[in-house]
C-alpha cells in the first residue's frame, strides 16, 4: 500500500508535489470519507489559495459542506472542530517548513489531528479511486466562518487575566508573518502591553524561516533587550509551537519551557505529563522532583495527545516547543502557551530566567544516518548495544551512566535518527559519535 501522509500530513513543495491536483484528488478522498461538514483553514502560505480551493472542490463534489475559516492557527481551527458540530476539519499549512513548501492536515471531530488508521482510510480511498460523486443537485455548499473570536474568547476563559494585568507585562511577539498575526497581537494586549516583530501576513516570510531557532529568532532576542520586555514568543507558521526568549534576550530551549510549565501544573493538580522518548530527561526529573509522573510515548504530538486522552494526563508536550493544554484541548497550541507562561510568571512572581535556572541541565546532539534497509538494521543493532536499561517504545533508546541514546528509523525518509543527550557537552558528543559510528556499520 502506497503512504501519503507522513508524520505531519501531507507536505511537499508547493505546485510541485503539493499540486492543485493532489489537492483536488485528496479533497475528494477527505470527502468520501467523513460526508459532513468540514471547516478549513490556511495558514498564510502563497499556495494557500490555490491549494484551499482544489481541497474544496473535491469536498463538495462528493456532497460535503465546507465552512471556509480563512487564515487561522491551526489550534483555532482545532478548536472551532472540537466544540462545533462540524465532522472533521482540514489544514492548510506546512508548519514550521520554508516557504516554498506547503501541506494538508486532517483534524478529526474531536479536535485531534487523525490517528493513522483513519489516514489509512483515507490513503485507500485515494489511490484506489473509490470517490463518491454526488449529483448536480447535491453539490456540497460554502459558507464563510469567523472562528478567531471563539479561539481567543476559549483561551481567556481559562487564564486568570486580573492576575496577569497586575503585573504591567511587556511582551515582545514574533508573529513570523504567519497565522499568528491574526490571533496573538489581539489575545496577548488583552493583558499585557505588546510589541510586534514579523505581524504582517506574508507567504514569502521575509522577516524569518518559520521555524523558531536561535538563529532565525535573533531579531526577537535583541528586541526583548531593547525594549526591557519581560518575555519574548516566537511562532511557527501555523503557531501551534512557541518559544520563549527570557527578559535577558535570552533563548529558551523548549524542553526547558516544557519541564516549566509540566512543574507548575503537577504542583498544581498531582498526575501525569506525557512526551516523546527523544525528550531531553530534565523534564522527568524536573517533574518527578514537583510529585508528577512522566509517560513516554512514540515521537509526533498526536501521539502524545491521543496518550493524554486516553490516560487523563495533566499536561503533555514536546521539546520543540508544541505544549498541550488538556484543559483547553487536545492539540499543540502556541497562544495557550503563551497565555499560560504569563499566568505562570505572574503568580510565581518570578522572571522567566530564574525559572529555567531550576530546570536540571542536560545537553541533546541530534544527528542521523542514511539507511535502505532501517528494519534489519534496527534488529541488528538490537543485539550490539550493550546498555543499564532499554526502552523500545520508538526505535532503541539505550541508557547508560553518563546520558541515553536514541536511535530510531524515520517513518518518511530513508534515514536513521539518533539522539544521544549526556550530562555535559563532552557526554552527549562522545555518546553521539559512538552510536553514529556503531548505526554506519551496521547499515553498509
Ligand atoms: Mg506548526
């Protein structure tokens, strides 16, 4: 059986693999499968239009009625499918890729991203071409939605926003010229005094990539100094991760604001935080130390949320800054986080530096090998690692004295991944140059 989605929906270069054919073609397939209603949404990538209008084109000729939600975060979209009665939604986004590139993400009625069998589903039916074709006279209609208010209104509703006012916040937003500008600006002077980098709408990003890096955020970094702001946040595209600058400039990494936030809500109400196992453990241990318990789950935030569901968690995350709110909902969302590092800053009374000096330090190297056979490699390797503890819930994750590896088959590309994190810069590098070594020869 063919793939289609990858671990983020479907992604590719726009008008090249990401054609208004595929998009017509997947519309279809989308639309054979859930026959309801479908709300959707881009982010504000040059291809938006031309992708959003093939999608819908095939949604309607199979008699579904789509709600057209314009530029949007994908956790406002998430949202509004959640708590409407719509059957399913779909994205248009390729996150925190470069411009060029663009992509289509389902959402299921609960809010989620689909879990893989539903994608499965949906595969089967596009290449097997099995569409539904409704008549001329059941055409599926489109309405226009406004969901940004709701999005907002949903968020405010769970922030105690007195508390945070108190405080006389500035904060320093870089909106990335994507989805963000439509929500963030608004949710954020709610309760705080705002200044914004990168907040007009631009499919060509000119102010940035995407993804929110050190390197690609040292404009925020430096604004946050010069404006003597008490936080900096920094989105992806479709500004379901934040990342935080501290009131130095400072990056802060997003394992370091996800041990943060987990410590505060286990503190808060006692209970479980699910992540991936590549994970830097200075969230374990900083959660543990607050009485939470900390549930490992394969690598891909609907993983992770789909787990917190199912076991009622307190929190989840993931390090690259995508947090979730199972009091809000059940996806990665950027505004919740950000809303919610302002109410913890504010009733710890602390600066946003003083609490990632609490968070043990770790040090993570991410690297990877190429391989054509990943499956008999991975058995192979099985038996030549020699470790204290394993954990095999994603690949191989080996422990040892001074830090763990990680090495796990991508599920797109034909590569290994390895992440080997130690408790100094010389731990993680030797641990990491050992295990790419010993991956290389195993897979010539
Ligand atoms: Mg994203």
């Amino acid at each position: 059986m063919q793939r289609l989605f990858g671990t983020n929906g479907v992604r590719g270069v726009s008008n090249e693999d990401m054609s208004p054919e595929l998009a017509l073609k997947l519309g279809k397939a989308i639309g054979t499968f859930f026959q309801g209603n479908i709300i959707i949404a881009t982010d504000t990538r040059t291809s938006n239009e031309m992708l959003k209008n093939a999608v819908i084109a095939g949604l309607i000729s199979t008699g579904c009625n789509v709600f057209d939600a314009k530029i949007a975060p994908s956790p406002a979209l998430q949202y509004y499918v959640k708590n409407s009665d719509a059957d399913a939604g779909v994205i248009i986004t390729a996150s925190h890729n470069p411009p060029e590139f663009n992509g289509i993400k389902v959402i299921d009625k609960d809010g989620v991203e689909l879990s893989r069998n539903k994608e499965k589903e949906i595969e089967k039916i596009y290449f097997n071409e099995k569409f539904v074709r409704v008549a001329w006279n059941e055409l599926g209609k489109v309405y226009d939605v406004d969901i940004l208010d709701f999005y907002i209104e949903g968020i405010l509703s769970l922030i105690n926003e007195d508390e945070i006012r108190k405080k006389n916040f500035k904060v320093v937003l870089d909106c990335c010229n994507g989805a963000a500008c439509f929500t963030m600006p608004y949710l954020v002077s709610q309760v705080a005094k705002v200044i914004t980098l990168n907040a007009q709408p631009d499919g060509n990003f000119p102010g940035r990539q995407p993804e929110p890096t050190p390197e690609s955020i040292r404009e925020l970094m430096k604004a946050v100094k010069e404006f003597d702001a008490d936080l900096g946040v920094a989105y992806d595209g479709d500004a379901d991760r934040a990342i935080f600058v501290d009131e130095n400039g400072n990056f802060v990494y997003g394992d370091k604001s996800l041990a943060i936030m987990a410590g505060f809500k286990v503190e808060k109400k006692r209970g479980k935080v699910v992540t991936p196992v590549s994970t830097s453990s200075c969230v374990e241990e900083y959660v543990k130390a607050k009485g939470g318990e900390i549930v490992y789950t394969k690598v891909g935030a609907p993983i992770v949320a789909r787990k917190m569901l199912e076991i009622n968690a307190v929190f989840g995350g993931e390090e690259n800054g995508g947090l979730i709110f199972p009091e809000h909902q059940f996806c990665r969302d950027g505004g919740m986080a950000t809303m919610a590092m302002l109410e913890l800053l504010a009733i710890k009374n602390k600066k946003l530096s003083e609490l990632v000096e609490k968070v043990p330090k770790y040090y993570l190297i991410k690297t990877k090998v190429k391989c054509n056979n990943k499956k008999e490699v991975m058995e192979k390797l099985k038996e030549k690692i020699d470790a204290k503890k394993f954990d095999f819930t994603d690949g191989i994750k080996a422990f040892f004295d001074n830090g763990w590896v990680l090495i796990r088959p991508s599920g797109t590309e034909p590569i290994i991944r390895i992440y080997a994190e130690g408790k100094s810069q010389k731990d993680a590098e030797k641990i990491a140059e050992k295990y790419k070594k010993m991956v290389e020869k195993v897979a010539k």
